[in-house]
C-alpha cells in the first residue's frame, strides 16, 4: 500500500527538522521535494540541484513556469534571490568536494549497515544513477526518507539489500511513515515512532534486527 499524501507530508516535515540555517541541500524526487514546504519561513537554506541550480526556490504557480529553470527530475522550479546556476561539470564538483551539508534521497531498499539502493529494479527501465552515487558518498549528512514496505508488503529496511546498491555504508538515518532510524556503527538504531504506529508494528515490518533508544520520541504534528 502506497503512503497517503498526510504520511508523505509528515515524512518531509521530520526530515525538514535536520535543515539549519545556511545548510546547501539537495533534495531528490518523490517525497524529499516536500521537504521545502515544511522549513520555517526564515530558515535560510540554499537548495541544489545537480543539473546545476543552487538556490532553488519553490515551485512556480501555474502559467509562470520558466522552460529552460527545472529541477534534476525535470520538475519547473524558481530561483531564489542570490541563487545560481552552474554547468553539470561545476555541480558535481559542488558534491564532490563536500560542498552539500544534507542530501535527502528516496531509496528502494537500505541496509542495516547503511548500504543505500535506489536507482534500478533489474528488468525495469531507469533514466540512469544521476547523482545519487556522488550525493551518497559525498554529502555531509545523508538521509532516507521512504516507505517502509514496498507495494507487495516486503520490508524496505534490509539485513542485505537484495537489489543493486547505489553506494555503501552511507546513508546516516531513515524515516519511513513509522518510524526514524539511525545508522550507528553498532547497526540500526530506532530513536522516534510515529503514533498510532507502536514498536511491535515497526519490528514486524523490518527485515533486520535493531537497537531501540532508552528514549523514543513520539512524533505528533
């Protein structure tokens, strides 16, 4: 069962908490391009985007789209003031050199290790890795933000992800509609629940074994 559009919302609006004023963050598509609506209105962040846009703004309303000012999904986008663009070579380079403080990335599968798999299903037609291989390796800070199951109701978080891995050992925590995850040294750690969701539903839902804070919060928004 896919995520209700209340579930995705309240995703973004978790993930939105680890942004702090002056971060560069870069978002990819699906559930991490709502995290935008959810930053207080004075949080100055620079968003990024790999096809060469740092600075994005939100999206234009209906009739003020720019043809040639899209997002790396392809997605019509604004510019903020102070915002730039840059050619694809200059863009990586941002990532490359460590120049994104958060990357907020959508996955198929994580491992417990924090193996992060998120661009094919073999068998299926992809536009190719992008930039996830760069952001996962390079990004500061690297965070999840999917379902918790797939559609056929297997779990997502993984003792091994059985699907070609992106880039290893680097994903720093997960949020799904149930719960928040991070990855430590010693393996998985859960640190917040989102009610009505009770830890039972969330062992029952995760393939591997994990720690569970002394504290976990309760998430209600």
């Amino acid at each position: 069962m896919g995520l209700g559009i209340d579930f995705r919302n309240t995703i973004a609006r978790r993930a939105a908490e680890e942004i702090t004023n002056g971060m560069v963050v870069n978002l990819g598509i699906g559930i991490p391009s709502l995290v935008p609506n959810h930053l207080p209105k004075d949080t100055m962040v620079m968003f990024h985007a790999e096809n060469g846009i740092t600075g994005m703004g939100p999206s234009p309303e209906k009739g003020m789209e720019d043809e040639n000012l899209c997002n790396a999904g392809g997605f019509p986008v604004t510019l903020n003031q102070g915002g730039s663009y840059c050619d694809s070579a200059i863009s990586f380079g941002m990532i490359r050199r460590g120049r994104v403080d958060i990357t907020i990335l959508g996955s198929l599968q994580v491992s417990q290790q924090g193996d992060l798999a998120n661009w094919i299903v073999p068998g299926k037609k992809v536009p190719g890795m992008g930039g996830a291989m760069e952001l996962a390796q390079k990004a500061r800070k690297v965070i999840v933000l999917m379902n918790h199951c797939d559609k056929a109701g297997n779990p997502k978080i993984m003792t091994t992800c059985t699907l070609p891995l992106t880039s290893k050992s680097c994903v720093d925590m997960i949020i799904t509609e149930l719960a928040v995850f991070r990855v430590t040294p010693e393996g998985l750690l859960l640190t917040e629940l989102f009610p009505p969701y009770d830890l039972q539903e969330v062992v029952n839902k995760t393939e591997c074994e994990f720690r569970i804070s002394e504290v976990v919060r309760k998430i209600s928004y």
